[in-house]
C-alpha cells in the first residue's frame, strides 16, 4: 500500500471512528462517568477527528506533491492511537496511570506535525507563485 492511500485510508477511518466514538461517549457512557472523565472522553474525540482529518490533509499532499509523506504520516498516525487510544482506556477502565503515557501520543502528533512542516518547506520552496 502505498504512503498516501495509508494515509487517505487510515485518516477516513478515523474521521469514522471518532463520529461513533462520540455517539458511544454521549449516550452510553455520559451518565455513567463524572464530568471530568467525560471531558477526558471529549478531547480523546476531539483530537481523533482532528488527526483524523490530518491524515486526509497529509494523504491529499502527497499525490499534489507527488512526493510520499512518510514520516508524517507515521508520526501522526501513531500519536494518534496512543493520545486518543489511552484516553479512551482511562475513562472506560479508570486506570490513572494511562494517563502518563498519553504524552507519548502527543509529542509524536507535535513531530508529525513539524515533519510535515519542514516536509512542505523543501518541496515549495523552489516552486513558482
């Protein structure tokens, strides 16, 4: 599979997921956790859709580019799962100490992010407006 259908693929499924995951959060478990803990949910979701997104972003510039976006799209693939995934597993399994492993997740959406920065910078900067 190539580095841009991963990422238009993987970013559709979870753009997907977080719209089930936030279904699931408001009428399966909303009454049942506290609202800090429901809150912990939200940014989870939040952030799942968002990177989601990201990887649409990501898989779309690569075929613009014609250049494969690798690091990104692993960086911000794997951030995603662990932030969003440890999250998730807080608040469904109430296991505090998941909640010091979810910076992992989000540092690596922090390098993906600036990967794809200083990707983007070297593959215009010779271009023409």
């Amino acid at each position: 599979m190539t580095m841009n259908r991963f990422a238009l693929i993987s970013g559709s499924i979870m753009a997907a997921l977080a719209v089930i995951i936030d279904a699931f959060g408001a009428h399966a478990i909303a009454d049942m956790v506290t609202p800090p803990r429901l809150a912990t949910w939200q940014i989870g979701d939040r952030y799942l859709m968002f990177h989601g997104l990201g990887l649409l972003l990501v898989g779309t510039l690569s075929i613009v580019l014609k250049q494969p976006l690798k690091w990104p799209t692993y960086l911000l693939f794997a951030g995603s799962c662990v932030f969003c995934a440890t999250l998730f597993l807080l608040v469904l399994l109430d296991i505090s100490w998941l909640g010091a492993i979810t910076p992992i997740g989000g540092v690596l959406m922090i390098a993906g992010w600036s990967v794809l920065a200083v990707n983007l910078f070297f593959a215009t900067r010779h271009q023409t407006p």
